[in-house]
C-alpha cells in the first residue's frame, strides 16, 4: 500500500474530492484525519474511511479561525503521534465580479480558501520538520491561473494559493518538506452542481461546461484523488512547487481558442 504507516489530514472531507481523497488515502494504508465544518457529511466520510479498514478521526473545524486550524493539528497528534501528509482542501465558492464583490464577501472567501491553508501548514509544519519530512498539498484551481469573468474573490483566492504554496515549497524544501499545488477544472462535485442550480438551466449549463473539457466529460473527484494520492506518496520525492492541473484540457484548449 502506498501510505501505509503514514497519517494524512484532509480538509473539506464532507463531500467531493475530500471525501474521496480520504477513502482513497484509506484503502491505501493511511490513518485519516476528516475535517470539515459540515459534521454530519465529515461522519459519513469517517464511516467510509474506516470501512476500508483505516484508523481514523474525524474533527468539525471552521479553518478560516486560527484557533479551529490548531486544534485540528492538537487532535491529530493526541491520536496518531505525526502528521505526514496535510491535504488542504476546504473550499467555498463565489459569483460576484470584482464590482460586486464588498468586504465582507471578499473576507468569507479568503478566509476559507487561503487563511485555512495558511493557519493549517503554519500549525502542522513544526511536527512534519521534527520528523524531517512531510508533504503539503494545497488544492487551488484552473481559475487562479486563467481567471474566472464574475468570481473575482474566489479566482483571486485560488491565484493566492498558487503563489503560497510556491513560497512554502521554497521555504521548507531544506526540511525535507514539499509542497505543491492541485489546479482542478470543473470537478463534478456538489458545489459544481450548486453552481449549474444557479442558472436559468441547469442542464444546459452542465452541458456548456462540458465542451470547454476536450476529454468530453467533467472531472470526478476520484480523478484529483488520485493525483493527490501520487502527491502524498513517496512516489513524488522529488516534486515540490508544483502547479499541478487536472482540467481535461480545458486549460490548452482555451489557449488555443484566444
């Protein structure tokens, strides 16, 4: 198994790509950590975990609260002794362009999108230096590097965490750190279906966003899960500063298009 022995927090489990992520991290050895603020999703995510046969825990946390982020970090050293994997994936999303967008919007958005990563790595980064090795795996998305025409605050906040995970990459690579980051397309996750119920037609919309896709499908978030499970592993001991996209060509094919 390919994270056997190791111990992995995985943020924004309740759902998605986090809830894959954990049952894959299972199946493949690792003790899982499920951390969500939506406790009954991050329960059933737990049920899953240890269905595969993991030792697992699951904590409710609101991780763009600092105070939330360490205690998530206290919960898992009590209960495993290490952390070496920090999968950061909590997530919000936002439909409002950069005049739309006021203070208070613009701070729910950072807050859960890039304080989370900052405030979680910042408290987990001491246990992965004493043990001299770790990886972080930040998930931002294609829209933080092409841009996204009516979500100003949550392009920006997946942009910021493309530049963080680079600097953290650089700071922590002598400690035998790395990290990278994940830059997905359209996910086909709850919150992407959220986004489609917001149309005039839903269906049409999924359709629509499908042909930005040249594979000719959206991504699952089994797709992710996968590419975050080579991240995590030792298979990818020479990675780190990565801007990783998972886009179904999405991102060449508007390239080639412009």
């Amino acid at each position: 198994m390919r994270l056997s022995g190791k111990t992995a927090i995985i943020t924004g489990a309740a759902s998605g790509i986090g809830r894959a992520a954990g049952v894959l991290f299972a199946r493949e050895g690792a003790s899982v950590v499920v951390v969500d603020i939506n406790e009954a999703g991050a329960a059933e995510t737990l049920r899953l975990t240890q269905e595969c046969g993991a030792e697992a825990l699951s904590v409710k946390a609101d991780l763009s609260k600092e105070r939330d982020a360490g205690h998530v970090i206290e919960q898992a050293i009590s209960r495993f002794g290490c952390i070496d994997i920090l999968f950061n994936n909590a997530a919000t999303n936002s439909y409002t362009s950069t005049l739309g967008t006021d203070e208070t919007e613009l701070d729910r958005v950072f807050g859960v999108n890039v304080k989370s990563v900052f405030f979680l790595a910042r408290a987990c980064i001491p246990h992965m230096m004493r043990a001299g090795a770790g990886s972080i795996i930040n998930t931002s998305s294609i829209t933080g590097i092409v841009g996204a025409p009516g979500m100003a605050a949550y392009s920006a906040s997946k942009g910021a965490i493309i530049t963080l995970t680079r600097t953290m990459a650089l700071e922590l690579a002598e400690a035998g750190i790395r990290v990278n980051c994940i830059c997905p397309a359209s996910i086909d996750t709850p919150m992407l279906r959220e986004s489609f119920a917001r149309t005039p037609d839903a269906a049409h919309a999924r359709a629509q966003n499908v042909k930005r896709h040249p594979l000719g499908r959206l991504g699952t978030p089994e797709d992710v899960a996968y590419f975050a499970l080579f991240l995590a592993s030792d298979e990818s001991a020479w990675v780190t500063g990565g801007t990783h996209l998972i886009d179904g060509g999405a991102s060449i094919a508007r390239r080639w298009k412009e």
